[in-house]
C-alpha cells in the first residue's frame, strides 16, 4: 500500500480496495446463481460444469482487472477488460435465467405452483377470532402453564 506523507492511503490503492471488493461480490452472486440453477435442474452435472466454467471466467476476468485499476485510466486496456467481463457477465446470467425459467414452465405445466397447490385457505367464518388450546406432547422444565391442567 502506499503511504502518503498524512498518512492516508493513496487513491490508487482504494481503488484497487474497491475493485478486489468487487470481485468478491461478484463471485458470491455467481455462486449463489450458479447453486440455485444446479438444485433447481435437479442437481445436473452439465448445467453445473456449464454455470462453473462460465463463472470462473467472468471472475477470472474480473481479478485481472483489478491491478490495473488506478485513479486516472493512463493505460488503454481497461475498456477491453470491461468489455470481456460485460460479456461474461451478460451471457452468464442469461443462461442461469433462462435455465430457471425453463424450469418454472415445466412446473406450471405439470401441475400448477407449489405455494397454489400446497396451501389450503380455510373457509371464511362468521366468528372474527379463535380460541385455540395448544396441548404440549411432554411435561418438560420449563413447565408450558397446559401442563398444570
């Protein structure tokens, strides 16, 4: 890091603070998208290989961005990294929204959603609130005030 006669970090290294910061951000969405794909796709190998190997290289660009990362763009090659890993990140994320959307038409077609199809709405009643009594299966310490009925 460099270090400036105050003390203070030069603006140089803060961007390249900010710009590792990025990269970890960015590898944690690819993880989380490419993990939610593979369980919806019922854990599939080539939808895994696929997501990893596009993953890494939209990360793997990213990383290489990051020494070049300065407060004034002196050097030319940082528009072609944001290009690349524009690209990556685009095609990344529409091959894991497509795959998910795939996945819900599937079950939209086979039968409807699961929230539609698994929760059941109780018929309306005339009374407003209801009384319930919660019975508790053991007699534990603490003791629940049911059990002293």
């Amino acid at each position: 890091m460099t270090i400036t006669k105050l003390g203070a970090i030069s603006c140089d290294t803060w961007y390249k603070i900010i710009a590792a910061l990025a990269v970890l951000g960015r590898a944690a969405v690819i993880v989380t998208f490419t993990l939610r794909t593979y369980v919806v796709w019922a854990q599939s190998r080539i939808v895994l290989i696929s997501l990893v190997m596009l993953g890494l290289a939209t990360v793997l660009t990213d990383a290489m961005y990051v020494p070049r990362q300065t407060c004034e763009n002196t050097r030319g090659d940082t528009a072609t990294f944001d290009l690349v890993r524009s690209f990556l990140t685009i095609i990344f994320e529409t091959l894991s929204a497509t795959l998910i959307l795939i996945r819900s038409l599937q079950a939209f077609r086979r039968g409807g959603s699961y929230f539609i199809n698994r929760v059941q709405i109780p018929p309306r009643s005339s009374q407003r609130f209801h009384s319930t009594t919660i019975r508790y299966p053991d007699c534990s310490f603490p003791s629940p005030p049911s059990c002293l009925e």
